[in-house]
C-alpha cells in the first residue's frame, strides 16, 4: 500500500503522538470524563453491521499512533442521523469522531426530516472504504438472474415485493433506480433490522432485496448482480447490474467524520491515526473478507467527493419525488 510522505518520514513526535493527545484532551487526562481510556468511535448502527465490525478492527489498528486503544460505541437511530446530529451539537474538541458511510451527509440533508443536519457542521477526516451492494432473490420463487426477475416483473406487475434499509436510504435508491432502468413495478418494503429482511427473503416472504455483500447465506438466498460497477471475490463470475445495461445510481463510501472546527493540530493527529488505521494488514484483510473495498482519502479529496455526491443525490430524489422543496 502507497504511504503518503508525511506516513513515510513519521518524526519521533508524530510516533509518540498518543502523549500529544493526552495533553490535548484527545485521549482523557485527568478532568476527562474518559479516564484516559481513549479516543471514542461513534458507529451510528447497530452491532454486529458491516460498518461496526470495520470501525472495531479500525480502532485496533489505530492503538499505536493513537497511544491508546479507541472506544467503539453504537448509537443507532433514525437512519444513522441521531449520531451525527449528537456530533453537530458538540464542540469541537475532538473526543469523539464518526465512523460511518457518508450518505447521511449527501441524501439526508435534502430531505424533509428530523434531525436536520448541515455538512458545513462536520470535518471529514479521511475516506476508508467503498460498500458493494447486491440484489438478491429468494430461492423459492424460481429467479435464477436478472433477466428470470424481469420478467416475473413483467408478468406480474406491481405484485414483486423487495425489502430494503428505510425510505431514501442508499439500498432504497438503488433499488428505485433499478426498476426504473428495467421499466419494473415493485412494492419496496422498508426495514430497520438487516435480519429481519434476510429471514424474509429466505423464507420467501419477501422476493427480493438489496442488501450488503457477505450478509447471507447463499444456500437460502440466491445473489442475482452487484450493485456497483466492479465485479466481487466474494461472488466469483457475478455480473454487475451495470455490465446487463443498469447502472447503479448510488456509490456508498465512508470513513470517519469529526466536528467541523478543530484545531490543525487534532485534525492532523487524527488524519495521521486514519491513515495508519487503513494501512493496517489486518484491517485489509477484514476489509477484503466481508467484501468491502478499501480505498484511502485525504480530508481534501473526502470532502470533495463528499460534495460532488450531494448534488448528484439531490438531484435523484428530485427525480423519484423524495426531496424536500
């Protein structure tokens, strides 16, 4: 993996940067309500997610620039917005950053719903990785690939009902863009609970879903195409909704999100920490393993694609009807 040059010529400061945060509140001193235990890592789903197992094998990887272990902790709620909200209503004193996929900072603030949150409220970090998605179809109802699903969708217009994660949630926007693309009436079923979709598409209660990469059990629940432009190890010879003519409209990527307002040196400290987070084998690997596709960023380049994102969604909720006026 390229290091940047400041990773490469790390100083003997920078090395024992967990002294530097000590001092600084980043890690607790004595009046922090931490202890010294450590930096906390915010993950505004539940356990157990794709999301919170990355940000725990993170959070191991970044122990040594950090001079302490991080403390990940879950706060799930409205679509992963009650965390960054929780956040926007700190200040900025670098005791806790998110670690989550950006579409709460590109799909929710065009959208008529509470909290209301503000990009300008945020410093992204660095960016960490890109999340596939996969359309899947229960076993039992005879759709061995796309073309078998358009046309039970076709033949039974309006009746196919496919599961996904909450109303404009990222899954509930590629899920539009598909039928739209493939001319397809669907009943799209919003869940809160992954498991709860996965039990319904095995038992066939569901037809279908758009759900994470490596989230079921391929005995019960056949994987139909990726939901990105790239094809996946996890599913060797899967073709990509985009290579049978139906490009995905969302891209979901992540990373960790501060307050906005830091002290260069917190977001310099914290920058440093991410990177070598990233650069961790161990946390490749995990990466790779559950199907998620690492990919670094700096702050600059985050908050650019960041930006560029947000217009590109609210341009597509304009389209399906969901963004606010």
């Amino acid at each position: 993996m390229t290091m940047r040059p400041d990773a490469r010529g790390m100083s003997r400061r920078q090395m024992l940067v967990g002294s530097s945060l000590l001092a600084s509140g980043i890690v607790g001193g004595p009046a922090s309500a931490l202890n010294g235990a450590s930096l906390r890592i915010v993950v505004p789903f539940s356990a157990g997610t794709i999301i919170d197992a990355m940000a725990r094998r993170l959070a191991e990887s970044m122990q040594a620039p950090l001079g302490a272990l991080p403390i990940v902790l879950n706060r799930e709620g409205a679509s992963g917005t009650l965390a960054f909200d929780e956040l926007a209503r700190r200040e900025a004193d670098a005791a806790s950053v998110i670690f989550s996929a950006a579409s709460q900072l590109t799909i929710h603030p065009h959208l008529m719903r509470e909290p209301q949150l503000r990009v300008a409220d945020f410093f992204p970090i660095c960016q960490i990785f890109e999340q596939p998605f996969v359309l899947v179809a229960s076993r039992a109802g005879g759709m061995v690939d796309v073309p078998a699903l358009i046309a039970q969708g076709r033949a039974r217009p309006g009746e196919l009902k496919f599961g996904h994660y909450g109303l404009a949630s990222s899954t509930h926007l590629q899920l539009l863009g598909f039928a739209q693309a493939a001319g397809l009436a669907v009943i799209a079923v919003p869940y809160r609970a992954h498991g709860q979709l996965i039990a319904d598409v095995a038992s066939g209660a569901l037809d279908g879903a758009i759900t994470s990469v490596a989230s079921f059990d391929t005995a019960v629940i056949r994987p139909l195409a990726l939901v990105t432009s790239s094809p996946s190890a996890v599913y060797p010879g899967l073709p990509t909704l985009q290579s049978l003519g139906y490009p995905s409209p969302v891209t979901v990527f992540g990373g960790f999100f501060a307050r906005a307002g830091l002290p260069d040196e917190h977001r310099h400290e914290l920058e440093l920490a991410c990177r070598r987070g990233f650069d961790a084998p161990d946390f490749q690997v995990t990466a790779r393993r559950m199907g998620v596709e690492p990919i670094h960023a700096d702050s600059a380049a985050f908050a650019s694609r960041i930006n560029e994102e947000s217009l590109r969604m609210q341009a597509l909720l304009m389209r399906f009807g969901l963004a606010s006026q």
